[in-house]
C-alpha cells in the first residue's frame, strides 16, 4: 500500500496540475511545465511543442504554438506569412505569472475550440530560463505576495537574460533568436512582475518609446491599440492598466518616466525588427492569484485586437521596415526631456515615520489611505545623437563572435572573395569610460568618443560586407554604431583593438627624436608649443617622448581603429 500511494503522489506532483489548478497559489516545476505540455500536445492537434535548442542549464526550451498547420515546417511558414503573437515567460522565473496565464488561456481555448477560428497564430516560450527555474525556493523575491515556490532571476551562469539580447553571451539568448526570427511576431509580450513603488494598479505595461518606432507602428500602438486595450480590460476584466511605474524620484508623487526599452532588454531588441513589443508587469504585492488574473485579461484583450486587426498590423510592419531600410540617418542616446505631460494615478498616501529597529526614517504606504491625482509624466524623449547611415558596413572575418551574433539574428551578408583594397570609413576611438563593477559579465564602455574618418583600408578574403538595405537595418546600425547605447563596443567585442601593442625604450628611441622633429616640422612645431605650455611636460622624459612617438611614423598605425568600416 505505501508503495502505491508512494508512486501515486509522484505521478500526482507531475500530472496533477489542470485547468483550475493554474489559478492557484502554485506554479510548476519546469519538469511539471513540460510534461503537462507535452501531454497536452499528444492529445490535442491544434497544441504543437517543439524544441527549439539548448539553454545554458542544458535542458530544453520549447515553443508551445497554438493555432499552427500541425506541421513544422507548414507552421513557421503560416507564423511568418501570417499574423503572430509570441509571449516569453519565466525570463526571471520569479516572475511566473506568465507561466500560468498561458496555460489558462490554452486550457480555456482547448475547452472551446470554436474560438480560434479568426485568431492569430498564438506562440507562447513556457520557460525561458531553465536555469533559473530549476534553482527554486520561496524566498529569493523578499517583497513579493506568491506563489509559495518559483524560480531565481540568475539563469545557470547567474546571468540576467533580460539584458543578454544584444551581447548573447548564453545558449538561451541564440535559442530565443531561433524562435523569434523563426516566428517572426507581428506582436511580442515579455510577461514580469515590478518591484517598484506601491500603488492600487495590478497591472502595468511598458512599450516601445514613441520616438524610436516608425510612423506606422507609432500610429497604431498609440491610436488604437493602447487605449482599446486599456477600455477593453476595464470593463471585462475589471482592471486598470497603466504604464510602468518608474520613478524620477523616490516616490510617484515626484513623477514617472518611460522605460527606456534599450535592445539589451527583450522588448527593446525585438522591436529593432519592427515588432510590436510590450512587457507586462503586474505588481509585487498584490496575490499571485491576482496577478496570474491580470496577466490573462492583458493576453486575451491584446489576442483580440491581433485577430481584428491583422490586415492593418502586417500593412503597418511592411510601411516600418520599408521606413527603417531606406532611413538616411540613424538616431540613438535617447534621454527623458524635462518637459512632464500630466497624468491621473491611483496611488497610496505615503510618509517617512522613524524604524524602531534602524532608528532612521523610512518610506511607508498606506493602503489605508488610496488616492487618485495627476503627477508628472515624463513620456518625451529626445535623442541626444542622430548619424547617417552608410550604404555598408564591412566587418573583419577575424571577428567570429561578432559576425555569429549577426548570422543568428538573419542579418544579410556577403564574403568578400580576394583581397581587396578600398577608400572607406572608419571609425577611431578617442575616449571612452568603463563601469568600476561588472555588469552582466561585463566591464562595459561608457561615454563612447568616436572619430570618423577615411582611409585606404585591406580588405581580406573573408571579410563580410553587410548593406544597410535590408529588414535588420534597425538592428546592424544599434550594433555596429560604436557610440549607441548597446553597440558591440560598448559590450567589449572590440576591447583588444584598444591596447596599445608595440612600444619603445627610452634610452634607444631618444637618440631618434631630433631626426624625427626635423623630418616633420609640424609635429616639432606642435612638440615646442607644448614645453613652453606645460611644465610638467617639461620635466618628464617619457611624456616627451611619447608625445614625440605617437605622432611619428613608428606609432602603429591601427591603434583604436574598429575592424568595422563603412562606405557612405
């Protein structure tokens, strides 16, 4: 008997989950996840579950697509031809709503097949990171309502995900470019969970900035999808939704900002390919039953609108990649302007009453005490740089991992056949700064200072050739660009074109100064200016000569130039 019932809980904690267990406090194991999926799929044509690649833990992710042609090949084809939802979910596995609102909505479909007549094809990631989800507890998330057990933010080599779109240092990041490029999604949705301010929303959103996105998706997001969403919620499922909450200050009655969406994170990188893209996040403190709630009311209303209105949808991608392709210019550095719209907030009276522990003051909500009145809402944004796009780009073959990353998100390119000879651009790094800690496995460069110029450059068999005319404009240029704010630069691709090689030894390279100056009067020129001007200069040999070095012919030559060039 104890045997049986022993095999009986085992089988129960893999296959016990159902329709109304999903509404629950509970959410599933990523074992659990992908058996009851699996299962699903057996029995239900219209359920498809592919493995799509490795993570870095070296399980698995899948893609559950609802709605495909019962065929692999027919069903990426259908996704890409037609019009497609994707929904990520457990990128932080702490954050499982997600998890559970798409098993409900697939639960609720399968129970009522009739109502995918007209809809999108719906594709939803279960579990992102399998690392993550896999390294479960109750009490990583200290300020979170549930559920009783999920997953950690760190993937298997303690990465964040949500910012490895761009340098794609993990598995999970080329696996998520499979899908994501397989698919295509007309609309894409990163479901989260904020840790912010406390306010009475459960639902929260951010989209694309308005200024980064093309005419044609500008008008549709805003115009129409926004707020039919947002009327479209309230009266069926009796929720607010309202932008995220990011705060200028310390509380919201200082004001909120728009998230900047930087490719880095997974809304800001899927929308470099003209997908509409937003990121759910529902609120911390309110139960998970409550979140996992919001979360499917946002789901179902956006698949709605989808099915109402894919004409206009893949009408409007086809206007921005056309916008983004032949754009002549290419701006990036977007910052918050000062200038604050108003808008209305539902939010807690707060004060700063003296801890008993810590004896200093801190920020109290009360729940107690809800208003609602208008605050100031910084939603302008104003790039700070804008370049011109050349017609190409030229990479050097040497640069494996950079030319991987472009080949994994379809970026279109040629081999250049011979060596060749050729009169382009290039670009110099003059400065830059680096963070004191790393971020995300990198010491990044900061406050990026490029000088463009042209030069006869040796092309070598190999070397790709990359036109901007092409759907992945958007995303070549935030690349390869070295001043924006996720260029491969910036994410160290290209450090070891920053060190100095060759060098010189004083007491043999001092004997060569005077023919150096008298060979090249305007550096002796430069040189005699600069010790009347600067004492300390003056006074050290080695500044001189290094200055002397640097600006004579032994000074090698490709110092801080990028193995990217480009033709105008």
């Amino acid at each position: 008997m104890k045997l049986f019932l022993y095999f009986f809980f085992i089988a129960l904690s893999i296959n016990g989950f159902g329709q109304n267990d999903w509404s629950g406090n509970s959410t599933p194991t990523y074992q659990e996840l992908v058996t009851y999926l699996k299962e699903t799929s057996s029995k239900n044509k219209v359920v498809e579950l592919y493995n799509m690649g490795k993570s870095d833990y070296g399980l698995p992710i899948y893609v559950c697509i609802i709605n495909g042609a019962q065929d692999s090949i027919q069903t990426f084809k259908k996704a890409r031809k037609g019009t497609t939802i994707l929904f990520n979910n457990a990128i932080h596995p702490g954050e499982p709503d997600g998890i559970n609102a798409c098993l409900l909505w697939m639960d609720e479909v399968l129970a009522n097949r009739q109502v995918l007549e007209g809809l999108p094809l719906v594709a939803f990631i279960p579990a992102y990171n399998i690392g993550g989800m896999i390294n479960r507890s109750s009490v990583s998330r200290a300020n979170q309502n549930g559920p009783d057990e999920y997953g950690f933010r760190g993937n298997a080599q303690n990465l964040d995900l949500n910012r490895d779109f761009i340098k794609m240092d993990s598995k999970n990041a080329f696996t998520f470019a499979r899908i994501f490029h397989g698919l295509d999604p007309d609309v894409f949705v990163d479901n989260h969970v904020s840790n912010g301010a406390d306010y009475q929303y459960t639902l929260t959103y951010i989209s694309s900035l308005k200024e980064r996105l093309a005419p044609s998706l500008n008008k549709i997001l805003f115009e129409s999808l926004l707020p039919t969403l947002a009327l479209k919620i309230k009266e069926k499922h009796s929720f607010d939704l309202f932008p995220y909450v990011d705060l200028k200050g310390k509380t919201p009655d200082e004001g909120i900002v728009c998230f900047d969406d930087l490719p880095r994170y997974s809304m800001g990188y899927t929308s470099l390919f003209q997908t509409l893209s937003f990121t759910v996040e529902t609120h911390m403190l309110k139960p998970f039953p409550l979140r996992v709630k919001a979360t499917l009311a946002f789901m179902k209303e956006l698949i709605d609108w989808t099915a109402q209105h894919k004409t206009l949808i893949e009408s409007a991608r086809l206007r921005a990649r056309s916008f983004v392709s032949d754009a002549t210019s290419y701006s990036f550095n977007y910052k918050a302007s000062s200038y604050a719209d108003s808008i209305l907030f539902k939010g807690y009276e707060h004060s700063f009453p003296k801890h008993k522990i810590t004896g200093l003051k801190r920020l109290k909500y009360d729940t107690a005490a809800p208003y609602s009145r208008s605050i100031p809402y910084h939603n302008k944004f104003t790039a700070q740089d804008t370049m011109r796009t050349p017609r190409c780009y030229y990479v050097g073959a040497q640069e494996k991992d950079v030319i991987k990353r472009l080949k994994a998100n379809k970026v279109k390119m040629k081999k250049i056949r011979r060596d060749t000879l050729m009169y382009l651009g290039t670009y110099e790094v003059i400065d830059f700064e680096t963070v004191k800690r790393p971020y995300e496995g990198h010491f990044q460069l900061k406050n990026i200072n490029t000088m463009r110029s042209k030069r006869m450059v040796k092309l070598k068999q190999g070397d790709v050739v990359i036109k901007s005319n092409q759907d992945a404009a958007a995303f070549i240029h935030s690349v390869l660009q070295p001043e924006t704010e996720d260029s491969y630069l910036c994410w160290n691709f290209f450090d070891s074109y920053l060190q100095q090689k060759e060098h010189f030894s004083s007491y043999v390279f001092v004997d060569k100064i005077e023919e150096i100056l008298n060979e090249d009067p305007e550096l002796e020129k430069i040189y005699k200016k600069k010790m009347k001007e600067d004492e300390g200069f003056k006074k050290s040999e080695w500044e001189q000569l290094y200055f002397i070095y640097r600006g004579s012919k032994y000074f090698e030559k490709t110092l801080n130039i990028l193995p990217v060039y480009f033709l105008d």
